[in-house]
C-alpha cells in the first residue's frame, strides 16, 4: 500500500492548504532548519489518531493549530488528509474494493477532533481498524521515529513479538480476540 499524497491546511505552519506528492521515487525532504519537514511527519502521525500531544512536539492538541506569525493571524482549525493508493487491495474490509484511501482528521480550537474515511465521518478506531496488520497506524513500523532502532535491539521478547505480530500481520486477529474476551 502507498502512500500517493498528503493535504494539510491550518495544520502547524502550513496554514494555507498545502499539497505534498509522495513520489514513488521520494528519497527524502530536504529543508532549511525549520522549514516544515518534521511537520509533514507530525502531520501523519497526527492523522493517523496520534493522542499524545508530547508526540506530536505539543504541550496541548490544540497546538497543531497555526497560532499565527508575524504577518498571519492564527486559525481555528486545522485538517490533514493521507490518501494512500489501494491498487493492491492490501486494505481488507468495508474499504477493499476502493482504489483510493483518504483519511482525514479535523480539529476545532475547543480541541474537538474528527475522522474521516473517504469523506464519510468514522470513529477513530475505525482508522487504526482499518490499518491494523499492514504496519502503518499508531503502534505500526511504517515512521521509523527517533530512538526507535535501540528499542528493538533492546527490546524484551513480549515488545519484539509485537513488532513480529505487526509485520506479520496477526495483530488484527489478536486484538480483536481481546476484545472478544474483554466483553
Ligand atoms: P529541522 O531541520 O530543524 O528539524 P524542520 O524542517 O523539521 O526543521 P519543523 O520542526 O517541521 O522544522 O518546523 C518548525 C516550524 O514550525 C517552526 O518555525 C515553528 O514555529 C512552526 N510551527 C510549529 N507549530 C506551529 C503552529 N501551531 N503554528 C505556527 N507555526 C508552527
Ligand atoms: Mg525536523
């Protein structure tokens, strides 16, 4: 599954909406310090249903809203959408059958936050849900983040089975047990 584009507007300093092409061939961003590269990440992650604030470089969620600049007033909101190319069928489910995935994620200044799967409003489980077993999503591989490596080489065996499970794609079936007998 690929990733063919990301949309932000009035996220972190892209306030105007901003379009990046992901290239088959994309080697890299590269950037003047504080451009906006760590954004784009942050902006990805956040899509995908990242809560934690201190994650995404924020004291508060509310912070990947443009708060203004010296010529730019702040916003009120701010919404990222990843649309992935599903050629593959590698997404299972209510969405196998589309060949474009776009995931998008709102928030309003009073911190209200909304998902949506090709434009029709979902749960935030739905996202992780939809992703779980391909890598990508919150406890997914797909963004590498600092520091990661050294966790899996020092990680204890139950962490790395995780990692396994993800990879393997069996996490799917192993939460949704949970679940099963956490009813
Ligand atoms: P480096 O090369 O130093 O890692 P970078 O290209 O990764 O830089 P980012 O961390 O992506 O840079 O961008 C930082 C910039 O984003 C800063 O100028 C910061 O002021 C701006 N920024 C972050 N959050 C907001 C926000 N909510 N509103 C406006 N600007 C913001
Ligand atoms: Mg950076």
């Amino acid at each position: 599954m690929r990733l063919a584009h990301i949309k932000l507007a009035g996220f972190k300093s892209f306030v105007d909406p901003t379009v990046v092409p992901v290239s088959q061939d994309l080697v890299g961003i590269v950037g003047p310090n504080g451009c906006g590269k760590s954004n784009i990440i942050d902006a990805v992650r956040w899509v995908l249903g990242e809560s934690k604030a201190s994650a995404l470089r924020g004291d508060s969620m509310q912070d990947v809203i443009f708060s203004g600049s010296d010529n730019r007033k702040a916003v009120g909101r701010a919404s990222v959408e990843i649309v992935f190319d599903n050629h593959l069928n590698k997404i299972t489910g209510q969405w196998s059958s589309y060949a474009e995935i776009a995931i998008k994620r709102v928030i309003q200044r009073d911190g209200n936050s909304s998902y949506y799967i090709n434009n029709l409003p979902v749960r935030r489980r739905d996202i992780a849900d939809l992703f779980l077993g391909t890598g990508v999503g919150g406890r997914g591989y797909a963004i590498i983040e600092q520091g990661m490596i050294s966790r899996i080489i020092e990680a204890k065996p139950q962490e790395l089975r995780n990692f396994l499970e993800e990879a393997a794609g069996i996490s799917q079936y192993r939460e949704r047990r949970h679940e099963t007998s956490t009813r």
